[in-house]
C-alpha cells in the first residue's frame, strides 16, 4: 500500500499542504471558491513547528496496517478497506471517545520525539492533530489520502518535497520498513 512518507528535514512550515487539503475536500475544490462556502473546507493534515528541533512537522494518518485505531473503537466508525488498505471513517457512526487518538501510532512515535526535544505544542496536546475536532457536528475527521486522486492534495501542493506518497515495505515482527 502507498503512504504519505513525511521528510521533516525539507518542511519549510509554508503550510501548503494544508491549504491544498482543505481545498481538496470542499464542495468546489477550487481554492477561491472554497473561500466562500458556507461550512469552511477542512484540512486534515497540520503542520507543527517544533522550536526545540527547529523545525516543522507535518502530521497526518499513516493507514497502518495493523490499524489499532480501528480494534478500539466501540463504535465501529472506523474501518479497514481490505482492497485500498486505508482506514475509512464514518461520521456518521463516530461517537466522539477519541480512543483512536489515543492509540495511534503515529503520534507514540513523535510523542517519543517530543520527550527527548523537550517540545509539546497546546494542539499535540488535545487530540494529536492526526484525526481533527474542529468541525461542525464536533467529531472527527481524518486522512482518507484523497480518495479518488492519483496524488494526494498534500503531496502534490508541498513545494519542497517533505510529502512524497510511495509504496511501503513493513518488516513483520518489527517496526523497520523499506520504500520501493
């Protein structure tokens, strides 16, 4: 399965790729007429400066293969797609526990990084950035890598190519990987 690789070491924080995927899901899908919709487009992907590391983040779902977000919730909202491998999200079922942030990870990954940098921001704080409150029913929405597009919104906007989607290798039994 394809994944959104994330290469901290070239974000510039010019949050393009925010930009692109709040466009990317919004009834227009054009960016100045996003602008004017009655319910604000929503990104699902948010980029972190990390003062400590002098450097910006980008975080977003990663569609693990072993999902554990999915096993935790009690309402079923979430879902394995066993053709695509990308975890789906119903909204409709979502029941706002927030347990899947709380096994995410993505987020115990960079929540080890943060311990060692000495850096936590108020956002990381809350939900993990990684599946996002901020909408109108209050409950969650996260990455479904742009389903339909060849190329995720993000990927595609990030000028300096800190987002790169590509096929991944996980190595069973350990938490090692290869690109290819």
């Amino acid at each position: 399965m394809k994944e959104v690789i994330i290469l901290p070491e070239r974000c510039m924080g010019c949050r393009s790729c925010e930009v692109a995927c709040a466009v990317s899901h919004s009834k227009s899908r054009n960016l100045f007429s996003a602008l004017g919709e009655e319910t604000a487009p929503k990104k699902r992907i948010y980029v972190e400066y990390m003062p400590a590391l002098g450097a910006a983040v980008p975080i977003t779902c990663r569609h693990c293969d072993d999902a554990p977000c999915v096993s935790v919730c009690p309402a079923k909202a979430l879902s394995m797609d066993e053709d695509t491998g990308t975890v789906n999200h119903n909204i409709e079922r979502c029941v706002d526990c927030w347990k899947c942030s709380m096994v995410c990870t993505r987020f115990s990954s960079l929540y080890q990084l943060i311990l060692v940098s000495g850096c936590w921001t108020s956002s990381m704080s809350s939900n993990r950035e990684i599946i996002n409150r901020w909408t109108e029913e209050d409950t969650s929405r996260r990455c479904d890598l742009c389903e339909g597009r060849e190329l995720p919104a993000c990927v595609e906007a990030c000028p300096t190519h800190a987002l790169v989607f590509m096929e991944i290798k996980r190595q069973q039994g350990t938490n090692a990987f290869s690109f290819s």
